[in-house]
C-alpha cells in the first residue's frame, strides 16, 4: 500500500483548517501522510493545526516565516517521505473517497500523474458547479490538447487536486515569489510523463474566495500570469505543438491588457517588465502566425490586432463590454 502525502500549506486559515483537515481523516485510504505547513500566520492557524494534530499521528505541522504559498508547498514537499504526493489548499476540502479513487486509477493505469475533477463551492462549502473531463489514459501531446483546447480544462493546470508520482519533483520546487505558481511549473511536470490518467471524479472541493491573492486586481498578478503564460508558449512552441500554443498566446493577452489599468505600487519597474511581456507577445504572435495558421474569426483577428497596435484602446473596448 503506497503511502500518500498530502501537503497543505495554511496562512491565516484559522476558519477554514479545520474543515479541510476532517476531510483528510475522514479518507477511506488509511496509508497517508499530513503534512500542514503555517506559513507564518498571523492568526490562531498554528495553534490550531497544533491542536487538531494531537487526534492523528498521520499529521506533522511545521511552522516556518511567511515564504508564500510556493515556499509553503516546496517545505511540504521537502519534508515529505510518501510515494505520491497530493497538493490541498487550506480553505478547500476533498469528499472521503478522493485519495482512495486516485491511487486506484494511477494503480491500474500506472500513470506518472493522475488528474481528478473538482467541484466549485462558495466559501461556506455549498456546492455551485462541478468541472470533471472523463476518464482516460493520455500521452502529453494529448494532455496539452485538452488543457489548452478548452474553456472548463483548469484541472489540468492548476496544482492541486492530482496525485503525482514522488519522482517529479526530484528536481522541481515551486517558483517562490510568483504569484499563478501552478502555471509556472504545470509544463516543467507535464514534461516528465509519459502516460497521464484522468479520472471521472469531482471530489475536490474547491472553495472559490476572491479576496485571495490570485483574484487580486494588481499589476504583479496579471504580470506573474501573463510570464508563466508566456514560458508555456516557449515550451510548447518548442515541441512544435503550435495549437496549444497559440491557444495559450490567446490567452496571454488579457492579462496584459489588464495590466495596464491594474493598481501599481512600483510604476517604474512593473512598466518596464510589462513593456518587456508585451515584446515577448508580440515576438511569439510574429512567430506562430508564420509557423502555424490557426482558424480564427474576423473578431479574434481584430482584436489581436488591436491588442498589438493600440493596447490602451483594445483595453478601453475590452471593459466597455463587460
């Protein structure tokens, strides 16, 4: 029986972790490993954590100075001793089934990631709506296809929710101090498997809050997004999978069109590295459209036209619209 860690860094949760926490004991796979890292919270989450690990040896807390969800993640990581690993954000739970499912799909599939669905919950827990792509056993190309092809694909990105065989993160941490982390990392993790199962399961629970730091409306975030983007575009660029690409290319371009209206506490850095993105789209726009031809409408060719010419008037229409 394979032992499993799930690493959940906390800051400022004291709400929150203990719901998340009982979802974790309360799963029907027994062999895991709970490692709770309080990321220097500045509310009662450390005594908290402390005391709900008194009722499960399985649990381990580790206190450290605040490093950012990152930082938090890659002290779980590293102090982690489990064949999987399992990435649990704090305000979120998982239905009691979730690991046990997992390990069971990657078992029969021996897949080097094993991606579940989620289910979208307001901050209370009560379910709103579910995202969950059918269960199958893919290769990467075919992993980018769907992660890049389609509107409700995020399970694909985002870090959490999968069980990932211990070896991939033998030589990949984290990127401290980026906000969007899960996008900087996803295709450095991609590119180390070769089979990929999906499973058809929607019991992670995530807990959507818009006062979290990714919702935030700054010009570091929509930057940190539009970079991670931008490396992805490298990547895949790079194995000549220009559909997915381009489709990421598309999806670049509104944070940096968000940028520019975005609150700006260090204007003359941040206008710097956002004239330096915008090159960097520009650069990967010139290259794409002569390397692949994409099938896009009159409205995604003005619009990208737009964007690349008047920025300030495509983000001026942008939010006319909406």
């Amino acid at each position: 029986m394979h032992k499993v860690s799930i690493i959940i860094p906390a800051y400022n949760v004291a709400t929150f972790l203990p719901r998340c926490l009982e979802s974790v004991f309360k799963q029907t796979y027994s062999n895991l490993e709970v490692l709770v890292i309080d990321d220097g919270s500045k509310d009662d989450t450390l005594a908290i954590a402390q005391q709900i690990a008194k009722s499960d040896s399985r649990c381990i807390v580790i206190h450290q100075p605040n490093a950012g969800l990152s930082g938090a993640r890659n002290t779980g990581i590293d102090n982690s001793t489990g064949d999987f690993l399992f990435f649990l954000d704090s305000d979120d739970f998982i239905g009691s089934q979730e690991i046990e499912q997992l390990v069971d799909r990657q078992s029969a599939t021996q897949a080097d990631m094993t991606i579940g669905g989620f289910t979208f919950t307001d901050p209370e827990g009560q379910s709103l709506s579910r995202i969950c792509a059918p269960s199958e056993l893919i290769d990467e190309e075919q992993f980018w296809d769907r992660a890049m092809g389609h509107a409700d694909s995020v399970e694909f990105i985002v870090a959490w929710g999968k069980l990932y065989k211990r070896e991939l993160f033998s030589h990949e941490r984290f990127d401290v101090g980026k906000l969007h982390e899960d996008e900087y990392i996803i295709h450095r993790l991609a590119a180390q498997c070769s089979r990929i199962a999906t499973v058809a399961i929607d019991d992670y629970y995530y807990a959507q809050n818009p006062q979290s730091i990714t919702h935030a409306k700054t010009v570091v975030n929509y930057l940190d997004a539009s970079e991670a983007l931008l490396k992805r575009i490298d990547y895949l660029t790079d194995k000549h999978w220009f559909a997915p690409a381009w489709e990421a290319l598309s999806i670049a371009k509104a944070p940096l069109s968000e940028a520019q209206y975005a609150s700006d506490p260090d204007p003359t850095i941040n206008q710097k590295r956002l004239k330096y993105l915008k090159d960097c789209w520009d650069a990967r726009y010139d290259y794409l459209t002569s390397s692949f031809k994409p099938s896009r409408s009159f409205k995604n060719i003005l619009a990208t036209n737009l964007f690349r010419h008047a920025p300030n008037l495509f983000t001026s229409i942008k939010k006319a619209i909406h």
